[in-house]
C-alpha cells in the first residue's frame, strides 16, 4: 500500500460534521452495530443511498404497459414541422465550423 501525501488525503476525502442528540447518535449506533459497521460507515452508506434515491425520483419514472406504449409511439414518431426545427437543422455542427 502506497502512502499519500497529507494534499492527496485531503483530495481523496472532505469531513463532514453534524450535531445530533444523544439519542439519534445511540439510534445510529445500534444500527450500524446490528449490521457489523461503524458509525461513519453506517452514516456514508444511509446518505449515499438517500441521496441516490432524491436524484433517481427527479429523473425516473414508472409507465404500466398502456402508457409505455403510447410513450414509445410518442417518441418514434417523427416531430412536426416547426421553425424552431428548421433553424436547428440549418445550424451547422460546432465541430463542422
């Protein structure tokens, strides 16, 4: 194992510091115990997973069969003619200039 220089650490990771009572500190504990993990480790995990799951329901998003459908019909077909569309298709590529 290489050792790095106090300036990579501190690349590597940030510290994050929270105040909580002394009963969700015991909470987290028992928790994090139950599953064989540290606090820091229980904590990183729980956010890393709340955090995820904030993110996945701003951006996905479930369709039962009928919607998907009409969903996919929507975007196979093709887009009606506007002058926005022209003018975008008129554009040339940045990497063409």
């Amino acid at each position: 194992m290489v050792a790095m220089t106090p300036n990579e650490d501190a690349q590597r990771r940030s510290l994050i510091n929270l105040r909580v009572t002394p009963r969700d500190r015991d909470l987290i504990d028992r928790a994090a115990a139950a599953l064989g993990k540290n606090r820091s480790e229980f904590m990183m995990e729980a956010s890393r997973q709340a955090a995820e799951d904030a993110l996945l329901d701003r951006t996905a998003f479930r369709l039962d069969a009928d919607q998907f459908g009409a969903f996919m019909a929507q975007l196979d077909a093709p887009p009606a003619p506007n002058e926005r569309l022209r003018k975008l298709l008129a554009t040339p590529a940045p990497w063409d200039k």
